[in-house]
C-alpha cells in the first residue's frame, strides 16, 4: 500500500481501526463505571486526540482534567523525572480517576503518575492508553485498559509525535529512520 505521507514508512494502525478501537474501549469504560461519575485525565500533549475521541464514547457523568507534564533528559527518551507545567485544576479525592495516555513506552512516566495522583486519595485510579509497546516497559505498570500494542518501532501520528510534528496525523504510522537518524 502507498503511503499517505512522505516522512510515513507504513501505516501500523488506520483511521478507521483507531476510531472502532476507541469505541469499543468508550464503551467498556462505560459497563465498568456504570452508576458512577469520572474524571478523566488527559495527559498532555499527546493524549488529546485520543482524550476528545474517548469522552464522547462514555455515556457517563465526566469531567475532564488535564495534566502538561515534561520529561527531563534526552529529547527522544523518558527519563522518568517529570516536570509538571500543568497541575489538574480540581481536587480528585474520593473521585474514580482515570488516566488517559497516548503512549506508555518505557512506562516511567505513567509510573511516577499513578504514585502522585494515589497520593491525592482518589476513589480508585485506572489507565486508559491508546497505544503500549510492551517491548519497551523498563517498570511494571498496570494498564486498565489499552487500545494497541505497538512494535518497539518508531511510530508517530494520531497524538504521537516527533518534535511536535506529526501529531495531526489521523493514522499511526513508523516514521522513516532518515527522519531522526541524525537524533539519535
Ligand atoms: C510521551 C507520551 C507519554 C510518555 C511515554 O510524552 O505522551 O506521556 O512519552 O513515555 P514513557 O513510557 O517512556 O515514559 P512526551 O514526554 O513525549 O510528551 P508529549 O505527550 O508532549 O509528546
């Protein structure tokens, strides 16, 4: 197949199975939670996307919080240390709580972010992610639920990015190594 861009080696994940995927995980949450409200917590930047599509996949009462954090280190790695830019806005005691990530890749972000938010006392804490490379985790991190699981290969699109590019993409594609050889 031809690919629709020309950074884009292939396309691991089409729109449309992004969407159904998205679907059929809105609407899991919402059996889970039945009777109960949500907040749901969208890590910034990359979770957008994905956060926008989710939400209007729960038939539930929710509120949307957003979270602006920053990895410190090499630009292309997590170091697990996170700045955050942005705190929520609201106090999430005794709320059921659940993170909405794009990516867990070495899984040190989603890491020290379960560790603060259980300090704040929720009601219960879960994750939400749309893409895991399970190849990757260096931490043991429990994922509620998760949309793909990804080869340990560069991928951007649909949140994902590289520079900040990329994340426009409606699809999820494997960047071409001669885009960031120069990176590494
Ligand atoms: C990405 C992604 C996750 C994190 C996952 O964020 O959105 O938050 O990396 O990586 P890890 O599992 O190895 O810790 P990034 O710091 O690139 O910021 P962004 O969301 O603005 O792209």
């Amino acid at each position: 197949m031809k690919s629709p861009h020309p950074d884009i080696e292939r396309v691991l994940i089409p729109t449309h199975e992004i969407q159904t995927r998205i679907a059929q995980l809105g609407k899991q949450i919402t059996q889970d939670y039945k009777g109960e409200s949500l907040v749901l917590v969208c890590v910034l930047k990359g979770a957008f996307l994905f956060m926008a599509d989710l939400c209007r996949h729960i038939d539930l009462p929710v509120n949307t919080e957003f979270m602006a954090i920053s990895s410190y280190g090499h630009a292309t790695k997590s170091s697990g240390v996170v700045r955050i830019l942005k705190d929520l806005n609201e106090c999430i005691e005794d709320r059921n709580v659940l993170i909405v990530e794009d990516i867990v890749d070495t899984g040190l972000t989603l890491s020290y972010l379960v560790d603060l938010l259980a300090t704040r006392h929720p009601r219960s804490l879960k994750v939400c992610t749309l893409c895991s490379k399970p190849q990757c985790h260096q931490r043991e991190v429990k994922i509620d639920y998760c949309g793909f699981e990804l080869p340990s290969e560069f991928a951007v699109g649909y949140g994902l990015d590289f520079k900040d590019f990329y994340r426009n993409l409606p699809f999820i594609g494997i960047l071409k190594p001669i885009m960031y050889e120069n990176d590494l």
